[in-house]
DNA sequence: GTGAAGTGATTAGGGTGCTAATTATCAGCC
DNA sequence: GGCTGATAATTAGCACCCTAATCACTTCAC
C-alpha cells in the first residue's frame, strides 16, 4: 500500500518550464522532494510485497516488532496505548491491529489485575516462531537494496536524510501528538 | 496517512545489538532503510497536511496534476485508465478518486463518441481555480523543507536515492504493472 | 462516600488502497 | 450473422488509517 505517486517522475526540464509557470516552484528542491517520495516508496515496497506473502502489514509488523524487543528485554507487558504512541498511530487504529493479529493468533490481550481499565498485549509463542522464521529474508532484502551505497555513501545519505527530517519536525511540528498535561 | 513506523528510530547501538542476534542484520543498511522511510514519511505529511486543510489527499492531488498537465499541453483526453497507469494504481481505485472527484466538481465524466466502453475525464474550470490557489502553498512547503541542502547536497542526494531506487527496481520489480501482451 | 474529571479501550463512520468478480462493449473468425 | 476472447469501467468485499463519540474504570475533591 505505497502513497500514491507519479509512476515516472518528470524529466528536469519539464520542471523549468513548469517553474515559468510558477514563480514559486523550486526545480532542484522539487526533484529532491519527488526522488524522496518516489525512493521511499519503493523502499517501502520491497519489505512490504515480503510481508504480504506472509500475511503481515507494514503495522502488524511494527506492532510485532514493539513487542519482541519488550519480550527480549526486560519489561514484558505492553498497554494498547504505549504500543500506539511508539508507533506513531491512534489508540483506536492499535485496537484494530490488535484485532486482527489477536484473531490469527499472535497476540493475546491480558487484563491488568491492578486496574481494570487496562490491558496488557503479549506475543504468543507462535508468533515468536513466526519472527523467525521472517526476519533473516527481511534483513537480506534490506541489504540486497541498500548493497549499491558504499559505507560513505551510507553516511552521507543519513546526514542529508537526518536534515530534512529536522527541518520538517521543526517547521512543520506533528499535530498529531497527543498532548499530555 | 503515512506509513505506520517507529516513531523514534532504534539507536545505532541498538541495531549492533540486535545484529548478534540475527547474523543477517547489517546495521549500517538497517540505519539507511530505516532513516529513508521515517524522511519520506516526514516529506509526504509536509504536504500531505497542506492538502488535508484544502480538502485533498495524495491520490486526488495527483490525478489533478495529472489531468492539468493534460489540459496545457496538447492532449485534452485522458481515460480512466491511462490515469490509473500513470499514477500507479489500479483501475478499480482510480474509480472510486474519479468519483469522489466528480462529486466534489472537480473532474466531469465524458463518454467516448468513437469507442462506448471509455470515458474521457477532464477538469473542471473549478478545480483550475483551486490548483492555482493550492500550489503556490504547496511549492513554498517543498523549498522550506529542502532549505537545509545546498545544490550540491542536493545533487547527491539525487543521486545516492537514484542508486536505491535502481536496485529496487533491478532486483525487486514491482509487480502490479500490468502485462499488455 | 459521592460526584466530577480524567484516562484506557472500544465502537461508529468515513476515506483510500487492494483483489476478484461483473457488466458492457469491441474485434476477429467461422 | 453469431460465437469467442479481449478490454474498459465498475462493483463487492476486505484491510488499515483517521476523527469523534462512547463505555468502563480510576482518582481526586468535597
């Protein structure tokens, strides 16, 4: 379920002409944004047409993910709410994940004996099992994709990527961060 | 609506961590795959919320782009599914944008005189209004965010995501494109 | 205690994406 | 002419994401 996007980016002249067009238009900021978008995507692609063989989406996978590294760690239970806010979706959106990945048995919810209102989401040792048998093709795809940068490059395009996160965190703050107090 | 992702990436120590576990891992591709989701992520909500308040998504700005290019170039016709192979989705979702569209005044449906199975989609005087209304806000948004790079990062980063993309599409071709013949 | 406010999880309803199946039309071959 | 296969668009049904409203429970003030 990549975003929508041009399926073939617009040539860089075509971006000169349109920026006669319209004053505001940057050529060389816009391509960067369209390579972005487009690279993003097809990153995006490549872990997710894998997941779907499997069954997974890109959210039952980081909901999975979340809860290995809490099952690895130390603490071992994990609300409805703390795996939305790591995740980056609303409370509502985890209670249909959950649903689902409750229905094909990879999780179960456990009430908390302490208050009532809360539950407590644990991987079930079929899903442990599941992970496994997933991860190292998840890992080689990655490698596979990333395998034309050099270690330098890698660099590089971390510290260029970590800018424009920045930049984007900074003028264009989340609204969708709950405000706690 | 963006990818579900971490909301705070792993540390790299974390990565190193995890790679005794899984051999496979490689944290230095792990980092890039994951820093080029979460900024792509960030780049499309820039926008993605511009659009929001103005009542459009990513999929309805990019089939008015489409149609607009149509409509100052030379071809005036543009079937449902030529949009549809254009922007990368199938033709049962290109229906439902078009519907939408039409609905809001956007776009009309007109049939084809020659061949009574296509239909003709073209925009509105109304949606011309509205992109010239929406664009100078959406291009300001786009320079903001890349303002960080100077045009020799910026030709890099062209570049090094050019080089992911390639491999994507080398060793991971997409799959919905549809054959003809 | 008891009522008010706050918090956790869920439900209801909408938008957007997908695949698979359907309907209408066209084109070719007997 | 009429059957067969291809093609255009749509519909049906599912998943996932959102916001807003609801229900259950806890906590705090009085």
């Amino acid at each position: 379920m990549p975003h929508l996007l041009l399926k073939d980016l617009p040539r860089y002249e075509c971006l000169l002409e349109a920026a006669k067009q319209f004053p505001n238009l940057d050529p060389s900021a816009c391509e960067v944004f369209l390579n972005l978008l487009r690279t993003g995507d097809e990153a995006f692609r490549v872990t997710d047409e894998h997941f779907q063989h499997n069954g997974l989406s890109q959210g039952r996978f980081t909901v999975l993910m979340l809860l290995f590294d809490k099952a690895c760690g130390q603490s071992h239970s994990c609300t409805p709410a703390a795996l939305a806010e790591r995740s980056g979706v609303t409370r509502a959106t985890m209670t249909g994940l959950i649903d689902t990945l409750e229905r094909d048995a990879m999780v179960v919810r456990k009430p908390d004996p302490a208050d009532r209102r809360m539950l407590s989401v644990e991987l079930t040792p079929r899903a442990l099992t599941f992970l496994a048998s997933i991860l190292p093709e998840h890992f080689r795809r990655i490698n596979d994709l990333m395998s034309p940068l050099s270690e330098t490059e890698r660099r590089t395009l971390v510290r260029l990527l970590g800018k424009i996160a920045v930049r984007a965190s900074e003028a264009f703050p989340a609204t969708n961060t709950l405000v706690h107090a």
